[in-house]
C-alpha cells in the first residue's frame, strides 16, 4: 500500500520523544480528542516532533522543553484535519488558490482528479499539475485520468494520454490510483481497462468508480473487476447496495451536486459508515468564498443527524484508509502526520486552529503559512488549436423546406436527452429560432483536428447572444451555444484572444462577461475571489440574455458529458452515451 516516506532518523526521533528522551517541537495542551478509531473523546494532549505526532495522553507538560511551542487549547475540541478524498481541483482555480481559501478551513489533505488538465495538454498537462502538489502546506493527491484516457478517443481516434502514459503515472507518489471509472465503458469493453486496473493493484494503489445508474448484476460486475469505490449514489439506498458490496461510498456535497442531505438517510438503517466519506467532487470558487469546504460539508452532516463522531471519521479516517494511507493520515494518533484541527465544540466546525504536517498553518482563519507556487505550465498554444473562425462554422447546411432533426433537451443542472423536431430550411440552412427554444450549439475538438459538430438545443431558454467555453466536462473541447452564427463565431474569437475561458456575448459579439482561463483553457492563477466574481458575471450575463436555467454555466460545460448515458455533444456529432453510437442530425 501507497505510505508517506518518514527518514529513519526522524522514525528513531519519535520514538524519543514518545519516551519523553527528547523534547517535542509542538504541545497541544489541555483540549479533548476526538478518538476516530475508538469513537471516544479523550483528554489528551498531543506532542509533536517534525512533521509528526510523537505521543498522545494525559498531562504530558513535563516532555517539553525549553524549545517547545506550547500551544494552550484548554475548552477546544481537537479533531483530526479534513481529507477531501474526491475532488476536482485541476480547473478554474489553481491548487496554489485553493489553499489559501481552504486550508484555513481545516483542509489538510485531498485526492484529486486531473482529467481536464490531461484532456486539454494530455501528459504535459498531467505532469505538471502533478509537479504542483509536491511540497505544499498539507498532504496533496492526485489519480491518473481515466476519463481522459477512455472519452478522448471517442472524439479524435486517439487518446490524448495513451496505456503507457497512465501507467508511468501510476508509479508516482502522489499519484494515489486511477481515477473513476465509467461503468459503462468497463462492462462494454473490459479489456481496454482491466490491464491498467491490475496494473493499479499490483502497485497497492486504488482504483475510483463511477457507477450512476448501475444495479444488480451490473454494480457487482463493476466492483468484481477492481474498482474500490463510487461517489455517484443519490440516494441512501443506492449508498447502501454499493456499500454492502464492500466498496468506499462518497457521499458527494459540492459545485455540482449536493446529495448528502439525501444520502445520509443512511444513517437510519443502523449499519456501519466506516466505509462512508465525506467529498466535494469538486469545489468552485463561487461555493468556496460564500459557503465554506470541508468544514461546511461536515456541519452539514452534523445538521443532518449524522453523530459528529462519526461525521469527523467520515472526513478523516475513512479517506485515509480508502487509500491505504491510514498508517500516515487520518487520526490523532503516534506516528501519524500532525494533521489536526481545534474547534470549540463538537457540534461547531468552525476550525479556530490548523495544523497540517506539524506546522501551525493557520489561525482564526488566517493563513500563516504561504503555498508553493505553481511551476511553469506547458504551452498554452499546444492545447488550443481551434483553426480559423467565422460564422459559416456554426451554419447548419441542410436541402429542402424543413428537415426533421434530432435535438439535444436540456433535462436538468446535467441531464440530458434525446428529442426531435421540424424545423424550417431558409437558404438552404437550418438556423435556431429562440422563439420556439431552439439554439444552436457547437462542440469543436481543441487539439487540432479540424473536427466540428453543429447542433440542435433545446432548453437552455437563450433569446440573444451566446455562451462559449473552453472548460468543458471530459474532453476539455471548446462548446459554443448562440441565437446566430455570427454571436457564436464572436464568443469563440473572443475566447481565442484570452487564449481559454468562458465568456457571454450579446448578438453582436460583444463580451457583456469574461473569465480567462488561461492554464490550457481550463484554469485560472487568478484569486479565488476574483475568479468567484468573473463566474457570477457570466450567469447575470447568461440570465439577461434570457438563459432560464438554475446553473447556466454549469448546463453548458456538461454538455460533452460522457459519464450518464444521454445524448452528448461532442466535435464528431451527437453521441449516444450508453451505446457508444454517433447519430445522424438529420431523422431519417
């Protein structure tokens, strides 16, 4: 199993510090402990030594020394430091700006994905956001992007990061394991994914899963193959099957679903959620700065009734053990890394102290300690070779006087569907007609291929203008949606000159909002608050434009989405997710 490297010199210094031989760095004096693996609340102090917890117990005063930090947290409530152990951290912001924000907030350690950084550079992108997690403040993660690997190729015929590449990236420390796993594509073509999953075993490491939607005879085929885990279930009875198949259950409460309040029902059926963990599965700047991370999903949980016992171990020690990285991570515990946070009760998750690799990091909710800054990231222009554009990109040729046409309908935040319609041919062109909420929409393949797909949307509720994306769900590919082709071909010239992001415009192509996302088209150095701002910005502007749906830029990034079976967009035309076929705009 994956561990953190400890020198036996710092090994051998804690156990002299343990045995009172030697002083601790760091004293935690007087507070209680929440126990995780015991699920008790002790009157503990906790000494430390570099970057780990040396001893545990009651009054160690005595054992410190004139070099001590003696730290007095009498009336506080010390809990172990929150893992976030499903995330999306390779978009919008950078890993450096997230911590600013969360780790005052008690965030000491995350497992993220990277398949949008991967899908947009391919390799280079991964490795770099990788070079990223090295020697920050606290414990960062990341797992090889399976999404990349499996939908890229549907697009372009080739994977943008290849078998070989995935398995190089296994071999990484920080690299923790593959990242989810579509069901779907598993059971349809086992043989595309199971080396790559051995691979991942045999190295100790785990494998995520995905498994919206699967049941029965299909979840234990997903689980019998290797995957260890799903964050996808909606309801507590999907939690429970997929616990009672072994498998690690996250339940999910961040940007783009919130589905604690109806998992942890749960709780109600008197089984045990030592497999349960608490995750954001992705955190966005606009959450970020009004409603906290971690520390808000646990008081959620505390609010829903879940035992605040049991809501920290669902934060900590179940994260940690899914890994393999309980014997570093996870508890207040000797030998385990200093992650600890002081709260003043233990219903009130509000971290007024943070500890994170044996340093005070921050306090009151100030950051004390500085991230390390991002390395130089690949060339932008080496993940956004679009080609020239014009509105005849975005024009429907078609022959005739109407044509009956397949629609993409927008069913919900991410849903999708399949629909149909008669629409007029006017020179020779199908054009949208937002009186009857019919847009046109657009996909276009950001690695150079030339390949296009124009569509039908019905939905979205646009009545002028355009909204334009080079963030997009899986493949990373730019997608445009717009009144006219000439709204659109402006919206993607604009995000052109800002080298990615996303961006409104009205029908003449202005930008009425703009957020540059220049790290691949996919990311942003920019603050979080700023980024909260310019996001905010673009659904005001998506709004007067007439957009009527809840999260517009959410609905517009997931239209490429390949994890529920849906009809998608992609650059090679309409996708049936659930068999894999690319329909024919035109009905037959």
């Amino acid at each position: 199993m994956p561990a953190l490297p400890l020198p036996a010199a710092e090994r051998a210094r804690l156990l002299r510090v343990a045995l009172g031989a030697a002083p601790p760095d760091l004293l935690l004096a007087g507070g209680r402990v929440v126990n995780v693996y015991t699920g008790e609340v002790l009157a503990w102090d906790v000494a430390v030594a570099g970057e780990r917890i040396a001893a545990v117990g009651s009054d160690l005063g005595a054992t410190a020394g004139p070099g001590t930090r003696v730290l007095d947290v009498a009336g506080k409530v010390l809990v172990p430091g929150f893992i976030d152990g499903h995330t999306h951290l390779d978009n919008i912001l950078t890993v450096p700006e997230l911590l600013r924000v969360a780790v005052p907030r008690g965030l000491t350690a995350f497992v993220s994905e990277m398949a949008q950084i991967t899908s947009a550079l391919g390799l280079p992108g991964a490795r770099w956001f990788v070079e990223g997690l090295r020697d920050q403040p606290i414990h960062c993660f990341a797992t090889a992007p399976v999404i990349t690997f499996l939908t890229t190729e549907v697009v372009e015929g080739a994977p943008a990061i290849d078998e070989g590449e995935m398995a190089a990236l296994l071999e990484d420390p920080h690299v923790l394991g593959l990242g989810e796993v579509y069901w779907h594509r598993l059971l349809e073509r086992p043989e595309r994914l199971l080396p790559l999953i051995e691979r991942a075993r045999a190295l100790g490491k785990s494998v995520e899963g995905h498994s919206a939607g699967a049941r029965g005879a299909k979840l234990c085929a997903f689980s019998a193959a290797g995957v260890g885990s799903c964050h996808e279930p909606i309801t507590a009875g999907e939690a429970l099957e997929r616990l009672r198949l072994g498998l690690h259950v996250l339940i999910r409460d961040g940007s783009v679903r919130q589905d604690l309040e109806a998992v942890a029902a749960v709780k109600d059926e008197e089984v045990s959620l030592r497999r349960a963990t608490l995750a954001s599965d992705g955190i966005w700047p606009v959450e970020l700065v009004e409603r906290g991370y971690m520390d808000a999903i646990v008081q959620k949980a505390i609010d829903l009734g879940i035992p605040p016992v049991t809501a920290y171990q669902m934060a900590s020690l179940n994260a940690a053990e899914h890994y393999g990285l309980d014997g570093d991570l996870g508890g207040i515990a000797p030998g385990r890394s200093a992650d600890i946070l002081a709260v003043p009760d233990l219903r009130e998750v509000r971290p007024e102290l943070v500890v994170a690799r044996g340093r005070v990091v921050a306090r009151e909710g100030r950051l004390l300690v500085e991230p390390r800054p991002l390395p130089r990231p690949p060339a932008v222009s080496d993940g956004l070779r679009l080609g020239p554009i014009s509105a005849d990109t975005f024009r429907l040729p078609a022959r005739g006087r109407t044509a009956r046409v397949r629609v993409i309908r927008i069913a919900g935040d991410i849903l999708t569907a399949e629909d149909e319609a008669t629409v007029p041919v006017r020179d020779g062109r199908i054009e949208a007609d937002p009186g009857a909420d019919l847009l046109l929409a657009a996909a276009l393949a950001r690695r150079g291929s030339g390949m296009r797909a124009v569509v039908l949307l019905r939905g979205l509720g646009l009545r002028a203008g355009a909204l334009a994306s080079t963030f997009s769900f899986d493949t990373a590919d730019l997608v445009v949606v717009g009144t006219t082709p000439e709204a659109m071909a402006g919206a993607v010239r604009h995000l052109i000159a800002l080298e990615g992001g996303v961006v409104a415009v009205d029908d003449a192509g202005t930008a009425l909002a703009a957020v540059p996302l220049p790290l691949g088209g996919v990311a942003s150095p920019a603050p979080v608050e700023e980024l909260a701002r310019g996001l905010q910005a673009i659904e005001r502007a998506a709004r007067g434009l007439g957009c009527r749906v809840a999260r517009p830029l959410l609905t517009l990034i997931t239209l490429t989405f390949q994890a529920i079976p849906a009809l998608r967009l992609t650059p090679r035309g309409l996708l049936e997710v659930k068999t894999q076929r690319f329909l024919d705009l035109l009905v037959s």
